[in-house]
C-alpha cells in the first residue's frame, strides 16, 4: 500500500472547484452589486452637490463641496402641491398611518393564526382559503369599490380609511406568517396550558405570544416597509390632509416649473426611503432566519 | 368493591364518519395504575384525551370521582396531565411552570410558594426551581411535568406516553420512579403507552386496545398468562407467544401441519373451524437426550440459536412451525440439532381459530 488510508477515502474536498469558476462567480457578484449600488451611489452623490455643479460635472463625479442644503431644502421648504413645506408633514403622516397599520395587522394576523393553528374552529380551513384567494387577487380591484364604500360611510379621505385598507390588505400574508410559525410550537403546550385552567386570551398572552418574538419580527419588518412604501391607498383614501411621504414625494419631483432640482430630488426620495432601507440593514439577519423558519416549517 | 374514581360509559368518539371509539366502556379505580396498551391508531391517547377533555366527544359520558364531567372544561375536571413533550412553558422557570395553573385560578401568592415548595420537595427539584426548562435533562423535565399536575391537587394523573422521548436507560430509570411515586401519592393514574415491558411493569391493570376497542382488561400476571384472544396473546411477550393453527382430532389430539401433540383431558369445544395452541417460550423446556416425556412433546430441528445472556431463545423447527422457546444458556443444543421440548400444558392456551377468542381449556391431571 502506498497512499495512506485517509488520502485514499477522503478523495477532493467539496466545494473547492476550478479556480476559474471561482473568479467567475465573484465577478458575476461583483457586477450584480455594482448594477445595483450605482443609481443609490447616483442618488447620494447628487443630493450633496449644489445645482451649479450638478449641471457641470459627470453624475458619476463626487461632490466638490459637499453640502447637506439640498437635503434641508427637500425636508422644510420644497413644494409639494400647494403648500411649501417641504416633506416633513408627509414624514409624520406616514408615521402615523404606518404606527396603527402595522400594530393592528400584525396584532390582528397573531390572533387569527394562534386560532387557526390551535383551535382548528368550525370552517376556519374555508376561512383560511378564502383568506388566501384574497391575498392573490390584485388589490386594484378593491379600490373602486372600498372608494364607494367609504364615501358612503362618511370614511373617505380620513386617516383611518388608509389605516384600515392597511390592515385588510396586510391581514392575509401576516395570519399566513403566524399560522405557519405556529404549526412548527408544540400543540400539547396549548393542551397543558388548556389543563392549567387557561382560557383563549390567557393561553395567548402568557404562553404563545411570548414564543413569538421572532416571527414578530418578521410581521412588523415586513408590514412597516409595505406600508410606508405604499402610495396609492394613500393617495386615493387619505385625501389632502393625510398623504404619506410617498405621495408628496410624487408631487414634489412631477410639479415643478423650468429647471428641475436634481439634487433635492435625490434627497427628497433617498429621505423617503430611509425608514424601510434602516429596517433592512438592521434586520437583515432576523428577517432572513424568520421567513426561514414560517416557510419551513409550515 | 373498590370505590371508583373514573367512569366512562359508551364513549363514541369520530373524526368526521371514522368512529375511533364507539360504545367503549371502563372503570378505573380509586387509587389504581391503570395502563393503556395498544400499538400506534387503537385508540388509547384519544380515550386518554377524551377523560382530560381535550377529545370532543360523540356519544356516551365520562365521570370522575363521582361527579359526570362529560361537558366540563378539563381544567374543572381534577385532573393532572404529562404529555410525551412534557410540553413545558419554555419561557417559564421551573417555579413558574408549575404555579401557572394556580395563578390563573386566582390563587394567593404565598398559597402557590408553599405548594410548589411541597411538590418540589416530594419530587426532588428543589435545587430546580429557578432554572428554565431548557437547562433541564429529560428526566427531570419528566418531573416538573409531574409537579404541574401535583400543586393543583388533582385526583387523576394522565400520562401520554411520558417516557418515549427518553434514552432506553433513563426509561428504566423512570419507570421506576414513576411506580414510587405513585405507591406515595396513591392517586388513580391513567397511563397510555405502546411499550408492553413499561405497561407490564408499572399497570395494577392493563387495558390492551385495538381499533378503538379494549381487547382485554386484566392485571398484567393475567394478561400474560390467559391472554383473551389471539390479538392479545400476540401483543404481549417478547419473544411472542408460538401460536400454531390446527384443528381437534379424534377427539383429543391436536393436530398441525407436521405436528401431533395429545392434549389428554381437553373438554374445550371449538364452535366451528380450528383450533389454535398457544405456548409461551418459557412454558416449553428441552429435554436431555434420551430422557422420558412426563407429557405431550414437540420435536423439531434447531433453526437459529439467541444467545441473550440470562437466556437464550432456541428457534426450533417444527413441521410447518417455527417455535421459540426458552432455556439456560449452558443447556443451549447446537445449530441444526434435533431437540425435544416438554409442553407444560397446563400453561398453554387455546384460541378458536376463526374468532380468535380464547377457550376454556382445562386439562385433566
């Protein structure tokens, strides 16, 4: 025998491959983050530039001195319609249409999966498919008629119209969420707990939402970037007084007369997309792990 | 007459048009280990889960010391549950595992302290307490399982297989534990398992389930040695009873394929059909060579020999049978041998054929 036993049974480690393929595949990555980074990379260097220089240099080329007015601008004073304000009366109406939304749907989405899961009631499994067949149809087809529906209750272009789209069109996903994170908790807790005395709302509040935390998680990133990304519910059913950031972001980059501010326009849009792009960075990590774990253990 | 702590009476029980239990009745005495025994499907966790009332049921009642629970919340039912999961509240420690019923009835804090410090201190956990159930073994989380349902003074233990997640050691162990306990408590005790050694070793009486159905209901010495039907007779033993199919000739001679063995005095009478005989490995002992049978034998070749240590199994080849049987390591015949096995016939059993029941079989001296 002359190879060694190990050396004979191990063969090639997995995984290694052919150096070639290996520089390919980092250059594929490298390109993809390029093509993707480029237009934020656009978007920053511009806002920070003055008009002059934005008319003068390459939109590639870095500000020469950089400078945060255009940003100031785009909070407090650029036009969005009527009004001059700036974006920030759309900043706090996007914080309160997205505050209730996301606690009430997500709430909502806990205790109908915990009752779908656990309970198993009478036609629950119709219920849940209806619940589904809604999630699928394009929400375009419910906005003429909710528009009618609220219009004839008196809810048009109320805060609480938008909140409460928010909540019916988030409803089906997050229950979906829950029921499939639920599936995954042992049944006989809720037995044992059923045994202890405790009744639906208290097996709920002391032993199921506790085990929750990180499907919790997931609800809330995942309704507060839909929320606040939204722009047609709140332009159609929040009315003057009540549009999100995402609306006066529309307004204010499509209403202006003879040259357009590119650099407040950058920083205006990169102002709004702030919330959901800091949700996503800082949660990157649970967010992953908790889709993971509602869709695996379904 | 023993008094009765849990009654159940024509329970019906159905998943959707399926009747897992239709029309099954028990009772359990005060005080007793009564042990559910039955493979996977018979019916035994959904009789247990029907007695703590998280099973709906159909048809029929159930009572427990006396009192008819059959519309009762289990919680109002006094009864304790261990769950094969121990199902323990993980966010919770050990304390808080076991106060969380009495805290939901409203009880006062230094009612539950003085509680869960007795539990603890008949089970053991003390040094526990404060721990959450993550850091526990297996064994001990067992015992918080059990210290849930001791706190709240309960009548009736349920145990759904508690000791099937645990290491073939621990559930000796356990087992052990578990018959302990119960002889201190002295409360009635429903047990639901598949593993005949735990039923077999803990059971005042056993209940042998089979489609929804109980079999038998004996104390396990009966059980295993007048086995009501052939289910029954092949459920229990390891290695299993030898069953041989064959019929009654001439009266007193039963016969098999390749087998005639004299059952002097038999006065069992099969309504139909055949008869079958039923040995226990133990109840056939091999005879040195050239030694004069004192009764009926079966003779055969040696197909297989087990060695297991205390004993050894003998797989004896018999006409169209293959028979187990029983003896001492140092008296094992070799592989391929011929060898003679003395019946005890008195032990045996008889089963007719066609309904698998069992027949009274006495023999003549």
């Amino acid at each position: 025998m002359t190879t060694s036993p190990t050396a004979r049974s191990r063969g090639s480690r997995p995984g290694t491959g052919l150096p070639v393929g290996r520089i390919g595949l980092w250059a594929f990555i490298l390109l993809t983050v390029l093509f993707f980074l480029a237009p934020l990379y656009v978007m920053i260097v511009t806002s920070l530039k003055t008009m002059d220089e934005v008319r003068l240099s390459s939109i590639f080329a870095l500000p020469m001195h950089p400078t945060f007015e255009a940003w100031r601008f785009a909070w407090s004073e650029a036009c969005t319609g009527i009004e001059c304000h700036g974006l920030q009366s759309g900043f706090w109406n996007s914080v309160r249409i997205t505050v209730p939304s996301v606690a009430v749907s997500v709430l909502l989405g806990a205790i109908s999966g915990y009752a779908l899961s656990y309970w198993k009631p009478r036609g629950g499994e119709i219920l849940f498919a209806l619940l589904m067949v809604g999630a699928f149809i394009p929400y375009q087809l419910f906005i003429y008629p909710l528009a009618f529906a609220f219009a004839k209750t008196g809810l048009a272009n109320t805060l609480l119209a938008v909140v409460m789209v928010h909540v019916f069109f988030g409803l089906p996903i997050v229950t979906l969420i829950f029921r499939n994170y639920y599936a995954g908790l042992p049944h006989e807790l809720v037995k044992a707990a059923q045994i202890d005395g405790a009744g639906f709302w208290r097996i709920f509040r002391s032993i199921i939402l506790p085990l929750s935390r990180p499907i919790l998680v997931v609800a809330v990133i995942l309704q507060t970037t839909g929320v606040w990304n939204d722009f047609l519910f709140g332009l159609i059913f929040g009315g003057t007084n009540n549009q999100p950031m995402t609306v006066q972001l529309n307004a204010l980059v499509s209403a202006q007369f003879g040259e357009k501010p590119y650099n407040v326009h950058m920083a205006a849009t990169i102002l709004t997309a702030l919330i959901p792009l800091a949700i996503y960075l800082a949660s990157g990590r649970w967010f992953v792990r908790g889709i993971a774990a509602g869709a695996v253990k379904g | 007459m023993q008094e009765t702590s849990v009654e159940v009476r024509d329970l019906k029980v159905s998943y959707g048009s399926f009747n897992v239990l239709d029309g099954l009745s028990l009772d359990i005495y005060q005080g007793e280990f009564l042990v559910l025994l039955g493979s996977s499907g018979c019916g035994k966790s959904t009789l247990l889960n029907a007695i703590a009332g998280l099973q709906d049921t159909a048809d029929g009642s159930i009572a427990i010391s006396g009192r008819d629970v059959t519309f009762t919340p289990p919680k109002d039912r006094g009864i304790g549950m261990v769950f094969q999961s121990y199902a323990l509240y993980p966010q919770m420690t050990v304390a808080q595992n076991m106060g969380f019923g009495l805290k939901v009835r409203k009880m006062k804090a230094p009612e539950i302290e003085a509680r869960i410090t007795r539990a603890a201190e008949i089970l053991q956990i003390t040094h526990l307490l404060k721990r959450k159930p993550s850091d526990l073994s297996g064994g001990q989380r067992q015992r918080v399982a059990i210290g849930r349902a001791l706190v709240r003074d309960v009548d009736v233990f349920l145990f759904d297989e508690p000791l099937s997640n645990l290491d073939a050691q621990l559930r000796t162990d356990l087992r052990v534990e578990l018959k302990k306990l119960h002889q201190n408590l002295g409360n009635t005790m429903i047990y639901v398992t598949h593993d005949q050694v735990e039923a077999m070793t803990l059971a005042d009486r056993i209940a042998v389930m089979k489609d929804g159905r109980i079999q038998q209901l004996a104390p396990p010495d009966e059980i295993y040695a007048r086995p009501a039907n052939l289910f029954v007779a092949g459920f229990i033993g390891s290695p299993k009873m030898n069953l041989i199919a064959g019929s009654l000739e001439q009266g007193t001679t039963f016969t098999a394929p390749g087998l005639r063995i004299a059952l002097p005095g038999i006065q069992a009478r099969p309504t139909s059909g055949g008869l079958t005989l039923g040995l226990r490995p133990e109840h056939l002992t091999l005879l040195p060579e050239g030694a004069v049978a004192t009764g009926p034998v079966i003779e055969g070749t040696v197909d297989l020999v087990e060695a297991l240590g205390p004993e050894t199994i003998v797989w004896l080849r018999a006409g169209d049978s293959t028979i187990a049987l029983r003896c001492d390591p140092r008296s094992a015949p070799a592989q391929g041998a011929t060898a003679r096995a003395l019946i005890s016939l008195q032990d045996a059993s008889l089963f007719e054929t066609e309904t698998g029941d069992r027949l009274d079989f006495r023999p003549l001296p």
